[in-house]
C-alpha cells in the first residue's frame, strides 16, 4: 500500500488534467491505496490530489474503493444545491449538482464502462471530475 500526502496548492489544482493512460495504472494504484488510508475522511479522490496531473478517480462505491481513468459524465439530471467539503482545501463550499449522472470510463484494464450513479456516490464522481478539469468548489 502506497498513500500519498494530499496537495494543496490551487494553482496546481487549478489545471486540467492530462488523459490517463497504461504507463499511468501505478497513479491510479496510489490514488486507490491513498483514498483507503482516508477513509475516515474522504469519499473520493482525483490524481492532482496526490500531485499526479491525470484524469484519474477513485472513490466508495458502497464499502469499496472503485478507480475511474478517464471519466466523462455523459448524462445527467435532476440538479440541486450541495454543501461540500475537500481534502484540498479549507471550509466547506456551495456547488451545484446532479442526482443522477451517467460517466464512461476505463476501468484499470483500460476496458471501456458506461455506468450509471445516484445520490451521494453521483455527487462525489462530479466533486472529482471537476478536480479533473481544474476545477475547485
């Protein structure tokens, strides 16, 4: 199990992130292993968290830790406002979002998913989307 420490710094945070690819399946195994040792703290992480510029995700899925490469949400529905939180930065933030969400993505076999979120689990792939694209709450 590799964690790494958590970034903070917004300007680096505030860039997009480069598209995941084979040579980059170690930064999603560290992006896995990190959100675990957080587990009491955070419920998703996005690469540029951990200092890697990638379009890679993990977060719960129930009790378990799901990797996304490459995640685009493609559908998406029913929005309202949410208070959230990030490891990243200080205090909590109001952002809108959506209920329901459909995101295709690699899995860690670079096999290609379409599937469907809702409800908290949804609202915490947008969270690391958005880091994805350079975007902060």
């Amino acid at each position: 199990m590799v964690a790494q420490s958590i970034t903070r710094d917004q300007l680096f945070l505030s860039q997009k992130s480069h598209h995941a690819t084979a040579a980059d399946l170690n930064i999603a195994s560290n992006l896995r292993d990190t959100l675990i040792s957080h587990d009491n703290q955070a419920a998703g992480l996005a690469a540029n968290m951990i200092g890697q510029n990638k379009q890679i995700i993990a977060f719960f899925a129930g009790p378990l830790p799901m990797v996304m490469l490459n995640p685009e949400i493609i559908k998406k529905s029913d929005p309202y406002l949410a208070t959230e939180g990030c490891l990243s930065l200080d205090g909590q933030r109001s952002t809108q979002r959506y209920k329901n969400i459909t995101v295709k993505y690699q899995d860690t076999n670079l096999q290609e998913h379409e599937q469907n979120f809702s409800d908290f689990t949804a609202e915490v792939i947008q969270h690391e989307i958005d880091h994805c694209k350079g975007i902060l709450i």
